[in-house]
C-alpha cells in the first residue's frame, strides 16, 4: 500500500450531550437515583468486609475486654482499615468496569459504565481513575472528606450528561444495560 492510498481513520465526534444517547431503553443515560442505589450496594459490599476484619484485627490486638480509649487512639489500626478498604474497592471497581463494564450493584440495577468516546468498556486506566479520584478524597481523615466525595458526585445533578467529577475524568459516562 504506497501513502497516497492512505486515509486517516473516521473523525467521528465524540457524543457532546444529551440528544446523542437515546431517550429511553439500552444505551439511554442512567437516571442519577439508579447510580446512587448501585453505589450505596457497591460501597456496602467493600465496606462490610473491611469492616469485619477490622473488628476481627482490634479484638486481636485489644483483646475482646479492651480498653476503649486505647482503641480509640490505634491509629495503626484505622491506617490499616483506610489502606484495606482503599485497595479492595479500587480493585473491585476497577476490574469489574475494565472487564464487564458494571459491577455488582451497577448490575443488580440495570446500569453500566462506556467509554464516551464508542460506547465500549472503559480502559483499565480510565475505570482505575472513576474510583481512585473518590477514594482518594475519602481516605482522607477528615470530617469534610465524605462531604466532598458526594459533591464529586453531585455534580452530575447539573450535568447535562449526567456525569459526576470521576466521569469526566475517566471520559465515560453511566448508561442504562437494559
């Protein structure tokens, strides 16, 4: 093939608004109520066990008769919580968007994560993004991180793609799977 038979490949637009996404059915935007429900599912299934084993690792530590004030003030224990409950969630978000698209809770409500830019799963590093920029912001310690977790997500109540912060970082967007 000589150069002169080349073309470069399609400029296709990316979709820029609402009106690119069908109004109702598969591939419509997902209603913010429905991502709300599969975040709060994915959160309690990450946090459940986090949570157990950290139980499980202060009763260990302290003892079942502990002292609580003692308890209180084990920040190595709450440093391991954070970075456990860190790693598993990133991870868990992370594989399931990269290879399925929806994770469990986006599953059981019908929802799933495309790439903006065709419509296909999001790449490893684009999924990685969606829930390390949230995480991030929650590992914090401070009262004022969860606050600013729901603003990253709260922002997709005015976007006209409804997309929160962690998408339009990643470049994807929530669409309906069925």
């Amino acid at each position: 093939m000589e150069i002169d038979e080349w073309h470069p490949p399609s400029t296709a637009r990316m979709p820029d608004g609402p009106d690119a996404f069908p109004a109702t059915g598969v591939n419509s935007l997902a209603p913010l109520g429905s991502r709300a429900v599969a975040r709060l599912i994915d959160s309690t299934l990450v946090s459940v066990p986090a949570f157990a084993a950290f139980a499980v690792a202060t009763i260990a530590t302290v003892g079942l008769e502990g002292d609580p004030e003692a308890m209180a003030n084990d920040t190595g224990l709450t440093l391991w919580l954070t970075g456990t409950w860190f790693v598993v969630s990133v991870l868990y978000e992370t594989v399931s968007v990269a290879l399925w698209g929806q994770t469990l809770g986006k599953l059981a409500l019908g929802v799933r994560v495309a790439r903006q830019a065709n419509g296909r799963c999001p790449l490893w590093w684009e999924a990685g993004i969606r829930i390390a920029l949230p995480a991030l912001v929650f590992a914090v310690p401070h009262p004022a991180a969860a606050v600013a977790v729901m603003v990253l997500y709260a922002v997709a109540v005015f976007d006209p793609m409804r997309r929160g912060v962690p998408d339009r970082a990643a470049g994807t967007v929530v669409v309906r799977s069925r």
